[in-house]
C-alpha cells in the first residue's frame, strides 16, 4: 500500500492506496469521527460493496444507510436531500462521519451533504471508479447538477481521508474503465512527460487490471492532481490546466445529451483536439500528436468528434464555459507534451480549423 498526503494546512489529508483495502478496519478507523456513520451508496455499487465495508467498521458505530439511484441524473438537490432525511430520521448529530462508497457521483453529492449537513461534518472517501479515484475524490471540489448547469450548486469540502482500494475497480464496466484512463493520460499530458512515458509500456497492463500497475497509475495520478490543488485549492490559477481536452469535451458532451459519451471519452477526445491546436500554434511537432493519439487509441478511447458535429455547435458550447473570462475564450493548450498553459493567446483560424477537423 502507498499513502499520499495531500497538503492543505489543517485540511490536509491522506489518500490509502493499494489492493483490499476495503478489508482494514485500521485504516478506516482513525478518520471517522464520533460514533454516527452514514455510508452513501448507489444500487450498483451498494449490492457489490456494501457488506463488506459494514463487516470492517465492525459494530462499535452507530452505522446507518442511504442507497440512492445510479446516475448522473440523480446528483441534484432533490437527492441530497435524501441524505438529508436519512440522517435526521436516525438523529445524527454533528459529530457524525458520512462515508461516500461509489463513483464520482456518489462521492461529489455525499460530500456536498457533508459540507451543509448542520454547517459541516466530516466525510471519507471510498471512491470505486477508476475516475473517481484519480481524480473527483482529490481536491475537495463537491456538489450537484443543476437544471440549467453542470455543477453549478456546491462547496470546496475536504474529506479526512480517502481509501482508493484497486480491487473494487475488478467489477467496473470495460467502458468506464477506459474513461478513467483518460483522466490519467491527462496527468501525463499537462505536467509529467515520464508517467506519459511509462503509460505507453504500460498501457496492455492497465487495460488487463494488473494490481500494481493500476496501484502506480492512481498513485502517480493523485500526486499530479494533489500538488496541483495544494497550490491553487480554490481554483484561481495553474489548477484550470487539470481541464485540458474538457472545454472541447464539455461541448460534445452536451451537444450529445449527457450519457451518450461518457466524460472520459469526450475528454479523450477533446485532448486530441487540444494537441491538434497547439501543433497548429506551432508549439507540437506532428510526431508529440501522433503520441496522443496512439496512446488514446491504444486505451480504446475516441479521438474523432461526432461526425455531425459542427464548429458551430462548438463554438456556442464552449462560450459558456466556466473558463470564459470577460468574454474571450480561454482554451488549457500544450506547451509540449508535459507541460499545459491556460491562454487566450491562439489564433481563430487555427482553431477553427481544429473544430472542423472533425466534420465529414
Ligand atoms: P459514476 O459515479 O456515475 O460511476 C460510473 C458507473 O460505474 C455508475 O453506473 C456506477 O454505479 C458504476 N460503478 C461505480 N463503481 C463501480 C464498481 N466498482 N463496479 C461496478 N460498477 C461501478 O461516474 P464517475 O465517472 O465515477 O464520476 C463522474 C462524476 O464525477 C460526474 O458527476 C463528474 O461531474 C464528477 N467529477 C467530479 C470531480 C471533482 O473534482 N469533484 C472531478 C471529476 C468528475
Ligand atoms: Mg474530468
């Protein structure tokens, strides 16, 4: 097992990872205050996980349940909601624990709950997708979709610890396992050329569910992710390079209707077109985007946008992006491979050009 710390001052937290770690009560433990636990699951992952994590907190907690419906449909308030009820019915106090066993929908909705849950309990982590232990549970960023918007409702909320245990990814769809490699592609794209590297060799393994290599990959992945968020927690500077290929993704993603492709593979996707633009800035060679693309091809990710889909369906998508300052488009692009830049310094020919690389 691997422990990282992430760096926030009195918010600092570790993240366990390794194989069985759904087994060690020792590790579970220490992180859950008071003696109230509320365990938030959904009704795929709950059949799978749910047993097991009661067996390790063993019968000192007062321990209690909130199984909600799968998907991203469900993360909205009206949800939350229901971990609201489920804790007030069984009379939790604000010395409680809520621990998140799911993917990042689970993990961003319970963590919501946590940060307004009588002004603030705590919460674990046990994330049980690929993407959700690289990524949605590093960095406190929770919270729930609204109507008109992804997102848009939630609370910088840090767990006590997150438990990222490789055997639960066992029963992950083949899919959605693929999504979440693209998230740790990214890691490589935007900041470490040498994990780039070592996911080329080790790419066959990660798709075969090897224990160590997957162990390596979430390890690399949240030490990326986690000394990015110690830097700019809040979000005001170098962590918006963690969105490389999602201004492009987010577009397809909504002009698809969500579901359709998953998250992972519109951003597959839109790093594809990131890379594409910055070699038309002149700052990759032909060779760097060839490697993007075959490392994405090599993971069975898309790297062709909607045939169907024009530049300007992306461009009236990608004007509403969180990145949008004072009116002009900022775009997370490629310095070289390792190295992203945030700017709004690309010529629009170049871009539209990379918009329409796409339509036949
Ligand atoms: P998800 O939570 O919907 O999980 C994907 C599917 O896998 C679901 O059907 C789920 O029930 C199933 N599943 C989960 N674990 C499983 C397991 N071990 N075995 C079998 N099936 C399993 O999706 P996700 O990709 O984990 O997370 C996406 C969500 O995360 C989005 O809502 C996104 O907004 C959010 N997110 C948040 C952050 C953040 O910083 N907070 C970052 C990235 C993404
Ligand atoms: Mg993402």
């Amino acid at each position: 097992m691997q422990t990282l710390n992430v760096d926030l001052g009195d918010r600092s937290y570790p993240i366990y990872i390794g194989n069985n770690l759904l087994t060690q009560a020792d590790l579970l433990r220490p992180h859950i205050v008071g003696k109230q636990v509320m365990i938030v699951s959904n009704t795929t992952v709950a059949p799978l996980y749910l047993a097991q994590l009661k067996a390790t907190l063993g019968d000192q907690y007062q321990v209690a349940e909130v199984i909600l419906p799968d998907g991203e449909q469900y993360k909205t308030l009206e949800y939350v909601n229901h971990i609201f009820d489920g804790l007030l019915k069984n009379r939790f106090n604000r010395t409680c624990t809520l621990i998140a066993l799911g993917g990042g929908v689970i993990g961003d909705m319970t963590g919501f709950a946590a940060s307004a849950y009588q002004r603030g309990v705590s919460f674990i982590q046990i994330p049980t997708t690929l993407l959700s232990q690289v990524d949605s549970s590093v960095g406190g960023k929770t919270g729930v979709n609204h109507p008109l918007g992804k997102n848009m409702i939630g609370a910088f909320w840090q767990p006590k610890a997150v438990l990222a245990d490789t055997q639960v990814l066992k029963t992950l769809p083949e899919r959605e396992l693929a999504a979440g490699i693209a998230e740790v592609i990214k890691y490589g794209l935007i900041c470490d050329p040498e994990f780039f590297q070592w996911l080329n060799i080790n790419m066959p393994a990660l798709l075969n569910q090897n224990d160590n290599t997957l162990a390596e990959a979430v390890y690399r992945s949240c030490l990326n992710k986690a000394s990015v968020v110690a830097e700019d927690e809040t979000e005001t500077g170098v962590r918006a390079t963690l969105n490389l290929g999602h201004t492009f993704g987010h577009a397809i993603e909504t002009e698809q209707g969500y579901g359709k492709w998953l998250h992972g593979e519109a951003v597959a996707t839109g790093m594809l077109m990131a890379a594409e633009l910055s070699q038309r800035e002149g700052w990759l060679s032909a060779e760097d985007v060839k490697a993007v693309r075959d490392i994405l091809i090599s993971a069975n990710l898309p790297i062709v946008a909607p045939s169907d889909m024009s530049a300007q369906a992306f461009l009236q998508h990608m004007a509403v992006d969180k990145k949008v300052l004072d009116g002009s488009l900022r775009l997370v692009l490629l310095h070289k491979i390792g190295q992203a830049v945030i700017t709004n310094q690309f010529n629009q020919d170049n871009l539209m050009k990379t918009l329409n690389s796409g339509v036949q």
